[in-house]
C-alpha cells in the first residue's frame, strides 16, 4: 500500500545497479517507509533491502517505460464505481513512483486524453480499460485502477488494482459518468443508494406477480 517497500531497479552492465524506492534502511537493518522518494546506488545496499523483504514475499514486475507529460512520467488513476469509470486523475513525478504522496503531482487530463486520441487510442477504450480490470472484482463497489500509459500515449497496460484507491480530494465525475459533481465518495453513497433503490423496485415488481 502506498508504495511501501517497492524497489524500482534497474541495471546498466555488470555491477551498475541502482533503485529508487521510499524505503529507508537504519545501520541495525530495519526498514521504514520515509514517504520520501531515495535512491540507492550500491550493489550492497540494495541487496541488503531486498533481503530484508524477501521473507514476506516478493512479487516482481517488469519495469514498463511510460508516456511522460511535462518532463514527468506519468500514470492515470481511474476510480470505477459499480463498474463504471467515475474519476479519473494524471499522476505526474520526475521518479518512476507517481504517488502523490510521495511527491507526484496531478497532471492535466485534458492533455493526456488529447495525446492518446492524437495517437489513435480512444477515450473510451481507455475508461473501458479501467472497467474491464474492475470486473475483475464483481463483488467490490470501488475500485483505484492504474493504468500505464506507454511512450506516446499509443497504448494502455493495468498497473494494478487497489481497493482503496479513491483518496482523490476536490476530484469530481467525468462528463457522462452519472457522477458529476460528485466526489469519489458521494458517487459512491450514490451508487449503494441507487443499487438499493432498484433492489426495492424489483422485489416490489416480484410481489405484484406473486398475488
């Protein structure tokens, strides 16, 4: 959560390694996140980290380049709210790590749907994107979903899922999403109200034709 204990490595040759990550080693070994954005350049360093993580579990990606939007990297964050895109947000930073908290910035994201339909990509295979990934998850109301944006915005990969991921303050609803004007947690209510609205309607429905 929140980037705690993610590595981004990379290496250039034998003995050329280096990783950037929120993770802060003390001279005894132990491991904090500093919610500030490092980097390590030693073979040693990194490799203590990682074996200090080794024990919970690793799980590795690959490094994916990404499209870049005022000389930031930059991601999309797209909440989807019973199965439909509600919110969505550029995440911009100079480190490969976008988290706001950690020093990303929100980008502009009439930018970025401009360079991916320039590139050919359809706004709304982008938010189709988001909501196929939520699918995934039938049983949650809300998700957080990253999406990568390659090199020119030409194409979209899921970075992950999160389940809490709609931490976004003073961000209302896309045009057409039935959540405009409403923040990630008013679509929300709106949502469980609307859902036990319809509940009510059908089982009203139902006991007309039972009598």
């Amino acid at each position: 959560s929140s980037a705690s204990g993610v590595l981004a490595v990379e290496t250039a040759g034998p003995g050329r390694v280096r990783a950037t990550t929120s993770v802060e080693r003390t001279e005894d070994g132990r491991l904090f996140n500093s919610l500030r954005v490092r980097r390590y350049d030693t073979e040693a360093e990194i490799a203590a980290i990682i074996d200090r993580l080794a024990p919970d579990g690793l799980h590795i990606e690959r490094w994916l380049p990404k499209a870049s939007q005022d000389k930031r990297v930059a991601d999309l964050r797209i909440v989807v709210v019973a199965g439909r895109a509600t919110h969505a947000v550029v995440r911009a930073s100079r480190s490969p790590m976008t988290n706001l908290h950690l020093g990303g910035v929100r980008g502009d994201l009439a930018t970025a749907r401009a360079a991916a339909e320039a590139a050919g990509v359809a706004w709304s295979e982008v938010l189709g994107t988001a909501e196929r990934a939520a699918e995934c998850f039938p049983r949650t109301l809300c998700v957080g979903v990253d999406l990568l944006p390659g090199p020119g915005w030409r194409r979209f990969a899921v970075g992950e899922v999160n389940a809490f991921g709609d931490l976004l303050p003073r961000l209302t609803g896309l045009p057409g999403s039935g959540a405009e004007g409403l923040d990630t947690y008013a679509a929300q209510i709106a949502a469980v109200l609307r859902t036990r609205k319809e509940a009510h309607r059908d089982a009203a429905v139902r006991a007309r034709h039972e009598r």
